[in-house]
C-alpha cells in the first residue's frame, strides 16, 4: 500500500465525539463494514479470489474500527485491500485505456457532507487515499481566499498528489499480470474486428446477414465495460479467444462503515471500462453516482454502485437509491424499485443514445433508532447482473461474512439483505430521562424474519424456496477459502442473504 501522510486532521474531535440522540442515549460502542468487489459475471474458477479480497478487506477495515479508527478510515483502508489485490478492477488490477494507461477513478463521503474524489487520474496506486487526502484538504483554508478542490482530474490530480507529497508512481508499475492479459485480448478483438469490416466493404448487404462476426453484434468495448457476461453467439473474436474463460467484472468496487463514534463513510474506486477513452470519467468518480451519504442524526443512509457507468451517470443512482431507502419501511421493496424504476426505466436509459446493456449492482446500509434504547442497522443490496460479490462484518463476529450472490433467471433481478438490533448506551447524566421515540412504531416490523432474499419476475416474488435454494455462504472462521467439493452441487440464488449471528434480533 502507498503510504499517506501521518497529519492529523483539525477535525478530527468532530470525528471522535460520541454522538448523542435526543432520545437521552449515546450511540453504542458498536461498528460494522461493508464491501463489494464489483456486480457483475464472477467466474466459478475466480469466485472465491473475489470472495477472499473481500474477507481480507472486511479484517483490515474491522483492526482500524476496533482500535479507535473512524468510518472514514476504515472506507479508506477496506478499499485500499481490494485497489492492492490484481483480482478486482481498481488500483493495481484497474483496466487499461485504449492507449494502455490505468486512469483511476475514486470517491470518499463522510456523515458532515464532506467529499474527495479523483478521476482519469494516471499514476496513483491507491487512488481512494489520495480521494481521502482531498477530503480532509477540502476543509483547509487556502491563500487569497481560494476555495480548495473536492474533486482534481488527469494530470491536475496527479500535480496535486506531488504537491501534497503524495506517492507517484509509473504506469508500468501498478499494471497486473491480468490487466495485460485482458489488454491484449481485446487488442487482438479489435484487430480481427477491422480486418473483417475491411473484407466486407465490397460485398452486397443482402449478404452480410451469413456473416455472425459481422454487423452490431460485434461488441469488443462492450464486453470490456460491461458487467453482464455476453453470450458465446455474441462474441466475436477468434476460436483462440472465445475458448478462453475469464471474469467480466470490470466495475467498480466499494465500501460502508460506521463507526464506534456514530459517523458513517462511504467510498469506490475503479479502473473504469476496458480500452476506455483515455480522459474519460467514470462513476466512481462522481458523488451522487457511485457514492452518496445522507445524514440526518436519528438516521443515515450509505450507499455505493457498480454498473455501466454511462446509464448511472444519467440517473444519478447512489442518491435516488439514498432517498428512496431513507424514506422507506420496506428497504427491499425500496431496492427494486431503484433498480426498476429509477434506473431500468428512467428516461437516461430509455431515451437517451447510449449503447449496450443496463447492468447495476447497489449496496445500502441504513442506520436508525427505532426505539429510546435500539437502533436499527440494515443490511440490502440489489442487482440485475449475474453476480455480485459482497462481505460484511461487525465488531462482534469473529469473522467476515462472504457471499457471491448469483440468479440466472430472466429477467434478472435479486435483492437481499439483514439487520441488526444494537442496544445503545445511556448518557453519562443517569438522571436525564430518555423522551419518547416516535419512530417506535416501526418496531413491530422487525420483531420477525422479514428480510430474506428474494428473486423477482416482472412485479411477482418468486416462493420464498427459490430465494433460499442453494444458499452461497462462504463464512468458514479459520478454514481454507478454496471450494469444496459440495459447492458444485449448489444452484444459484436470486440474492442470498448475508446471514448476521445475532442473538438479540435478525430480521
């Protein structure tokens, strides 16, 4: 990992001050962290490496949380795992663009509303550290009044890096065995593209049609940026190529924590789409797209997107999914509709001239006080893809919580999700009695199991047995994270849950 400076921030008492409720109590020593590596087409043979960075990410994230850190840190450190391990697209494992260069994007919010981000940016290893350093900059007066940057860009962010004495480093240096490998397959697609368009200039249109490697069907960017697998029909390349297994999980990754203190962060990094326009800024990127936090004291809401970047980028997704859930008694009802609605039939896909197929992968966690002494942290996440790799973990498991959420069914839909309920602390002042919580009311909701996964088909849930059919838990303390020879048998899930082992409530 590339170091960062050891400075202190000046807010750093607004970070580390318990938060206090009107409901006369203080938010408990309690904590948690959330990540994904990306939604997707995870490969069977390459699971449980997405599965394993996860873990790895959720056991550094949980060391910081558990020795003081707060939520911002352990966003930063959980995402700076998954940017070192070449198995996800961002840091080391990012994409190239189309001139062979890593342009990293990556955003960090805290619970103040305060934002760092980076995008297009050559050079920087970790790129969710030098998104954080811009954060904490961001509240830092400047010479003749200028107001400092929340978010630098291309050469401008890699300048800003070398003056804030941010490591730069060469291009070669943080480019993975896999992204070479990835580059020169769809090189070689590109080629073979051309050269077949160039032999079929002459020919009559009437015929064109006995040619599969011609026409729209071709789609090299397509299936380097997309995060839904592309039919074998559909590819286009040579015999060489389509034998060759890999993942299509080129999206970004991210991370939710709140901390002991009461504060949330969120953040994603990513490498953005495969031979990419060099410049071009991807989601990750962008507050209110791929990363959003809102705040309000009794509750708050995180979240963080992966997907096609250019369909997220015209439905602002992380903030209306934000909203809906904010305001939502039914998170997982709330989750299909973002997806649904908000982004399946929002007008920037519908109307707008964007190329190729709407894949998303959205991960929340919503934090509220139910009753004077309770309050509520949920779990939910929802895709359309294939896959989705996710992990979780609180500061009392022994062990992260992984999953990779797979559904085969048309159309394509999962969501799933827990919660937990965590006793606050009283106030230091014994005498001070607690008011009256009108949000109690929702209490009775989670008195039961209502939050199990369930797969969906146009608006009708599926039997509660085909949410549950082949449940994918990879949550073994101490064990070998390689597949068992069980798991072949298993089927895939419309969103299996992340399954909490609380003994006070799980709902």
């Amino acid at each position: 990992m590339a170091p960062r400076l050891n400075e202190a921030s000046p807010d750093q008492s607004l970070y580390t001050t318990i938060r206090r409720y009107s409901t006369g109590y203080d938010h408990p020593d309690y904590s948690c962290i959330f990540v994904h590596a990306g939604a997707g087409y995870h490969s069977t043979e390459n699971e449980q490496k997405h599965l394993r960075a996860c873990r790895n990410a959720c056991q550094a994230a949980m060391a910081a949380l558990k020795a003081g850190g707060t939520s911002t840190d352990a966003v930063e450190i959980a995402i700076r795992v998954l940017e070192d391990d070449p198995v996800t697209n961002c840091g080391y494992g990012s994409n190239l663009n189309f001139d062979g260069v890593v342009e990293a994007d990556a955003s960090i919010m805290d619970s103040f509303g305060r934002t760092g981000a980076i995008g297009a940016t050559p050079q920087i290893q970790n790129p969710i550290s030098l998104a954080r350093l811009i954060l904490e900059r961001s509240s830092q007066p400047m010479t003749l009044k200028r107001v400092p940057p929340n978010f630098v860009v291309g050469e401008g962010a890699v300048d800003y890096a070398r003056e804030q004495r941010f490591p730069v480093i060469s291009n070669e240096s943080i480019v993975a065995h896999s992204a070479r490998i990835r580059f020169s397959k769809w090189q070689k697609e590109i080629e073979y593209q051309e050269i077949m368009k160039r032999r079929g200039k002459g020919m009559d249109r009437s015929r064109t049609t006995d040619f599969p490697l011609l026409g729209a069907s071709t789609r090299p960017i397509q299936e380097a940026g997309s995060a839904l697998p592309p039919p074998t029909r559909e590819l286009p390349g040579t015999p060489q190529l389509l034998e060759q297994k890999f993942d299509l999980v080129t999206d970004t990754v991210g991370a939710i924590s709140i901390d002991r203190y009461g504060n949330m962060a969120a953040g994603s990094s990513s490498g953005g789409i495969g031979m990419k326009q060099p410049g071009r800024v991807g989601p990750a990127a962008l507050i209110g797209v791929g990363t959003f936090v809102k705040d309000r004291g009794e509750r708050q809401v995180g979240t963080v997107v992966s997907g096609t970047g250019e369909h997220m980028l015209h439905t602002l997704i992380s903030s209306q999914a934000v909203n809906r859930i904010y305001d939502a008694t039914d998170e997982l009802e709330a989750m299909k509709r973002v997806i649904n609605d908000d982004f399946m039939g929002s007008q920037g896909y519908g109307k707008a001239n964007i190329w190729g197929e709407p894949a998303i992968g959205i991960m929340s966690v919503k934090a509220e006080n139910l009753t004077a002494g309770k309050r509520l942290i949920s779990f939910v996440f929802g895709h359309n893809t294939d896959s989705f790799a996710l992990a979780s973990m609180t500061s009392t498991d022994t062990a992260p919580k992984t999953i990779m959420s797979r559904v085969s069914r048309e159309p394509k839909l999962a969501v799933g999700g827990s919660s937990r309920l965590v006793q606050m602390q009283m106030k230091v002042n014994p005498e001070e009695k607690p008011k009256k919580d009108k949000t109690s009311k929702r209490l009775g909701r989670h008195d039961k199991k209502y939050h199990v996964s369930q797969a969906f088909k146009s608006e009708k849930k599926a039997p509660l047995v085909s949410g549950l059919e082949g449940l994918h838990l990879d949550n073994r303390d101490g064990e070998s994270s390689e597949p068992s020879s069980s798991d072949s048998n298993k089927t895939d899930c419309g969103g299996c849950p992340i399954e909490f082992s609380d003994e006070e409530a799980k709902v």
